[in-house]
C-alpha cells in the first residue's frame, strides 16, 4: 500500500529523487547537491522548477526512465 501510494503520482519524492538521480548521471552533479537527503538535512535546488518538470514527465510517461533519459539528452543543456 504504502508503495502504490509513492508512485501514484500524487506524491512528489519520489519521482523529484529518480529525476536528480537521473540528471546527475548524465551531467555528473545532481539539481539536489545531495542526492541522498532530500529532507531538511540537505541542500535545496539548484532549479527546483526543472526538477519539478522532470519529475512530472517521469509520471506523465508512466514513470518510463528510458523517456526521462531521452527528454534530458535532447535538452539544449545537454548538448552544450
């Protein structure tokens, strides 16, 4: 129960945690300069609106990771 509700869509973690983990694979430092707190303990965004967007197209596409690499490797940001 307590996992469906995680990735029910309505709860912003975890999809905000697999988007910076995600995002710092490919550019090497996450949105979150500390990918494993996410609570009062860690640091804030850097662009807490694109990690908002991130995690939002990650639950739009049914929380594909093969999409959510496509969307950041087809970014302007990605290819400077």
């Amino acid at each position: 129960a307590y996992a469906k509700h995680l990735t029910n869509g309505e709860h912003p973690l975890v999809g905000r945690v697999l988007a910076n983990r995600v995002w710092m694979h490919h550019f090497g430092r996450g949105i979150v300069d500390t990918p494993g707190d996410f609570g009062a303990l860690g640091t804030r965004p850097t662009h807490p609106e694109l990690l908002d967007w991130l995690a939002s197209e990650l639950v739009a596409k049914g929380w594909s990771l093969k999409a959510l690499h496509r969307a950041i490797v087809g970014s302007t940001a990605y290819r400077q």
